[in-house]
C-alpha cells in the first residue's frame, strides 16, 4: 500500500542560552493511507514537534530542522515553497489543537472562521449561500445544536466541549486527508472527553481519514488507533499494530509505561519508571533511555540502537532484540 | 421586508444598543461625547450659526475694537474688532481638521509597520522598522515638529505634515508590542495550518485584535494632535493670521492679558474643550472594548 506520510530521519534542535537542544533525535514514522496511528509518550518527549514539522509551523528561530525528510503523498514538504505548503495545509492536512479555547480568534464568530476555512480549503469554488450550508452541515455532523446560532456565536459563547467540536468541524470541513489530532481532550472533562473522542471517531471512520493522534494516555490510543507509534525523548523506540502492543511489548520503555498505568483492580499505586526525562542539552550517550533502562549493559551507552523491524510490522529501537543478541 | 425588521439588521441594533450602554454607564465618557458633538456641530455649520461668520477672516471694524463680552459678542470682540465666538466657531474647524488629517495619514502606515515589525519579529524586518521608529520616538514630539515647521514655511499644511512626521511611531510602537504578542496565540498558528496566508494572518487575524486599543488611541490622539497644533500655531508656525485658528488666537490675545482677557481666554477655553471632549471619549472607548473582551 502506498504511504501516505513518510518522516524519516527527523532532527530537530532548539538554540537556547543555555546551548543546543537536541529534541527530535532522528524521528522514523509513517503512515498507510486509511491508517489509525497513535504516536504516545509522556509531556516533553517531541511529540507535538514532530507535527509542527510535518505543518512546518515550528517556530523558527529557536527551533531548526537539521536533518531529514518528510514525504506526503511522495513530495517532501520540508522542500516546498511556501504558497504550495499552504495548499497542503487544510486541504492536505489539518489540526485539531490542544486547547480549543485559544485555537478560535475571540473577535470573529464562529460562522466567520467556520466559513473562511471553507472558503479557502475547498477545492471548488462555492458561492456565500452555498459555504453557509456546508458550514450548518459540518457542525450538524460534529453534533452541536441549533448550527445556525452557533455561527453567530463567539467562541466564549460556546462551552470547551462545544469549542472542541467546532474546531474538529474546521478541520474536518475541507475533507483532509490526513487529520492530525494533538490531545484534543485535554483540556475537557472527563465525560466530555468520552463524547469527542466517540464523535472523533465515528466521524474519520465513515470518510476514511487517516489520523494520527497525539496523546499520553494509553487508554485513548486503545480506543483511537490502529497502530501506535511509542516516542522516546525524542525518537520512536517502538511501533506495533495495537493489539500486539498492548499483549506484548518489547521495549523497555514501553513495558514500563504499561505497567505505569493505574489499574482499578489492582493493588495499590501503579509502579512507575524510575528516573525522569533526559536533558536535551546533554542527552546520554548512545540509546536515551540507558539511564533508566533495568536491561542495559555496555552496548547501550556506545551508539543509539536503530529502529529495526524484528517481526512482520514491528519495529523495535532496542539492542535485546538484535540478533544473536 | 423592511430593512429594519430584518434579522441581521436587528442583531446589529441590538449590539449598538449594548455597545452604548456600556458607554454610558460612566457618565464622563457621555460629557466628552457631548463636546465632540457639540464642537463637530459648530465646526460643520459655522457659516450658518456664527453671528458674524463675515469675521472669520480678513475684516476690520475698529469701532468695535477690544469690546469685553456682551450680549451683542458675548465672547467679546478682538483688536481688530472681531467677534470672538464667530472666530472661535471657525477656528474649530481647523482644529478638528488638523486632528482628523493627522490621525489618517499616520494611522494606516503606522498600523502596517507595527504588524509586519510584530509579526516578523526577532528577524531584520523588526530590528530595521523599530530602530527607525526609536529615532522619531526618542525626540520630543513637539520640539520636532517646531524643527520640522521652523524649516518650511509656516501653513496649516506643513504644520500638518510636521505632526504627521512625528506621529506614526507611536501606532507602531503600539501595534507591534500587541501584535508580537498575538502572533504566538494558538489561533494564529491554527489559522496557518488551515492554509491561511501571510496577508490573512497579518489583517484577518492579528489586526482585528488590535483594533479596540488602535482606537482608544486614536481618541486620545485627536485631542493631543489638536493640542500640538495649537501650540505650532501659537508660537506662529502653524496657520498664519488672519486664519481663525484657535492656536493664533490666544497668541494674539496674549498680548493684551490681563487687561482684556477674553480674547485669549475663549478660543484657549474652546481648545480645551475639544481635547477634553477626544479624551473622555477614549476613556469611554477603553471601558467598551475592555468589557467586550471580558
């Protein structure tokens, strides 16, 4: 099948006062059109870098891609001049943000934006009366009520939950198809959270979008994706289809997240990985999860362990599952 | 359908409505509301409700020179014989023209540099808009405006120009401190990665954020701008006599203080309602847009 995103060898570094940042550490990910990918790791591990890669949104300076390459649909978007990128982006590729709060401009209704996306992403021309119905029928789909107040609405008229839909609305309104999803139940309620992520996917479901969703929560990969992508102070040490993750991870770090997890049967406080996150200014040397590793030995410390396919769809950044190893 | 039962007709007399109501819950802002009404009103009918409009400019009658207020001048008449409040209705005019000329032709480019300066900032299009607009800022307005006035022949024009030289970088300034900071709000990062250009970015977006401080400014400037025009005038770089213009007046009349002291007293008095009624106004205007973004 053809890939639709391909990152491959992604660095990314961040001058500060303080020296170099080295974050993105050589990223490898890719995605098959139709695809249902989970990219997790825990805050600050790169992440949400990757994706403002993939928009070319990184803030630059402090932030530098130094090194790689990322093909959508074959065409590197890191060499694109910037009025075809801005094709790519809503057309090609779209975003839902974290915080659908800041995400809304407070001065424009809802109809406004709702509208001006449309108007600029869709791929044939429409007349006003024609993207006014197109924008009813979106926030119709995303299940907000009385869409026709709703677009003259402010975005602080709305709730959270309701600002979240209007914004997977604007994304998903000119038919991307590749959707990008950066934690978009963050910032709400725990049973709203239920409700986006149902609504989320009943919706890229029925157009076949391919998504990658960004999170922290194991929980939410296991309703959210097909594939899931582990991310490791800023390089991917593991991918796997979900179900085999989640039976059987190789990694350390991955067994490690597991076993972070809280159960509700279980017996007492969930045990955590020991150690934290490593500077990025100094990250150690060879594979960047040594330090806290239970497994490491010599090896670990002399060179990064290469991201390497050790069964059929699973790939693995770790010497224990090199041959002869 | 009549225009003024239709829905968005409505919503937006709704929204005016609510607009003056949160205008007027402080009552100076309305007091400063009536001066600029008032002033605008005088300025735009002078012919017609000045007693003596023929005295406005070139006209002597010394028969009548130096008279104190009366019921037939009540503001008095001038040395040449003139009727104050005639003058002083006149003399609106240029005043109000000074400060809507200024403010026109110094807003838009002001505007302009201060976004692209914010929006592209920590890049050379900032260090080079900004530096440039450190040098104006670093003189003082009014001593650069003489400097500018005393080089070209003294008019309402080139005093115009002068003030309009040396105001622009206090909008830049303004709208590139806001606009730096609203470039890194998510909106604006999620517009670009909606495809939005540059232009849409610059205008669509970060703009209309600016735009409730653009014009508490601008109310407060109308009534500095009419101030500092007034005084190029009074120290005889502005409008030249016989041209009603306020600043002229009260440096004509005071020459004759204390002794007659209605000829500089009511055209000073006019100024300083005008600039008294622009800056009530921006209080007002601030008081709106701040609940507004509540």
């Amino acid at each position: 099948m053809e890939k639709l995103l391909q990152i491959e060898g992604l660095k990314v570094e961040f001058k500060v006062y303080e020296g170099l940042l080295k974050v993105l550490n050589g990223v490898e990910l890719a995605l098959e059109e139709g695809e249902r990918v989970g990219l997790v790791g825990e805050a600050g591990c790169g992440k949400t870098t990757t994706m403002k890669c993939v928009l070319r949104i990184l803030p630059s300076p402090p932030g530098r891609i130094t090194a790689g390459r990322i093909l959508f649909r074959g065409q590197d978007l890191l060499r694109l001049p910037l009025q075809r990128m801005q094709r790519v982006r809503g057309r090609g590729i779209a975003m839902i943000f974290q915080d659908p709060t800041a995400a809304l401009n407070p001065v424009f209704t809802i109809g406004d934006q709702l509208m001006a996306v449309i108007r600029h992403g869709s791929r044939d021309a429409m007349n006003k009366k024609e993207i006014r119905r197109r924008a009813i029928a979106v926030l119709r789909e995303v299940q907000l009520p009385d869409p026709e107040r709703i677009l003259a609405n402010y975005p602080i008229q709305l709730s959270g939950g309701m600002r979240q839909r209007v914004c997977i609305a604007m994304a998903l309104s000119t038919e991307p198809e590749l959707l990008i999803a950066d934690e978009p139940t963050t910032s709400l309620d725990v049973t709203i959270q239920d409700q986006i992520l149902r609504l989320l996917n009943a919706l890229v479901e029925r157009r076949g979008t391919s998504v990658i969703f960004i999170t922290h929560s194991l929980g939410v990969v296991r309703e959210m994706a097909d594939r899931v992508y582990v991310m490791y102070a800023g390089s991917i040490v593991e991918s796997a289809p979900k179900g085999e993750l989640f039976s059987r991870p190789l990694h350390p770090y991955t067994q490690g997240l597991m076993r972070a997890v809280p159960k509700l049967t279980g017996g007492g406080i969930a045990e955590g990985i020991p150690g934290r996150i490593p500077d990025y200014l100094n990250p150690p040397p060879g594979c960047r999860f040594q330090p806290r590793c239970p497994h490491a030995w010599e090896r670990c410390s002399q060179a990064p362990p290469p991201l390497k396919e050790v069964e059929d769809g699973r790939q693995v950044a770790c010497f224990l599952y090199e041959e002869g190893a | 359908m009549a225009f003024w039962k239709r829905p968005g007709f409505q919503r937006r007399w709704d929204s005016v409505k609510r607009g003056w109501y949160k205008f007027s819950k402080n009552p100076v802002s309305v007091v400063g509301l009536f001066f600029v009404l008032l002033v605008s009103f005088l300025a735009a009918f002078a012919p017609y409700v000045a007693p003596y409009p023929e005295h406005a400019g070139r006209f002597v009658n010394f028969s009548e020179a130096s008279q104190p207020p009366s019921l037939k001048h009540p503001f008095g008449t001038d040395v040449f014989g003139r009727d104050i409040l005639s003058r002083v209705f006149f003399g609106f005019r240029y005043s109000l023209m000074m400060g809507v000329v200024v403010l026109l032709l110094v807003v838009p480019p002001g505007v302009v540099l201060g976004l692209l300066a914010g929006y592209y900032r920590g890049t050379w299009i900032d260090t080079v808009i900004m530096r440039i607009t450190d040098v104006f800022l670093a003189v003082p307005p009014l001593i650069l405006a003489l400097a500018v006035c005393s080089v070209l022949t003294p008019s309402v024009f080139n005093a115009m120009m002068a003030v309009s030289l040396m105001w622009w970088p206090w909008y830049t300034r303004l709208v590139y401190g806001l606009a730096s900071s609203i470039r890194n709000e998510f909106f604006v990062q999620a517009a670009e990665v909606a495809g939005a250009s540059r232009s849409h970015i610059l205008f669509r977006e970060i703009l209309p954020n600016c735009v409730s401080s653009i014009f508490t400014k601008m109310s407060l400037d109308m009534g500095w701008v009419i101030l500092i025009g007034s005084s190029l005038s009074f120290v005889g770089l502005g409008a030249q006599p016989p041209t009603p213009d306020l600043g002229t007046m009260v440096a004509d009349g005071a020459k004759y203080l204390p002794d007659q002291w209605w000829i500089a007293v009511f055209p000073a008095l006019a100024i300083m309602i005008t600039v008294l009624g622009f800056n009530l106004i921006g209080d007002g205007l601030r008081d709106l847009f701040a609940l507004e973004e509540v």
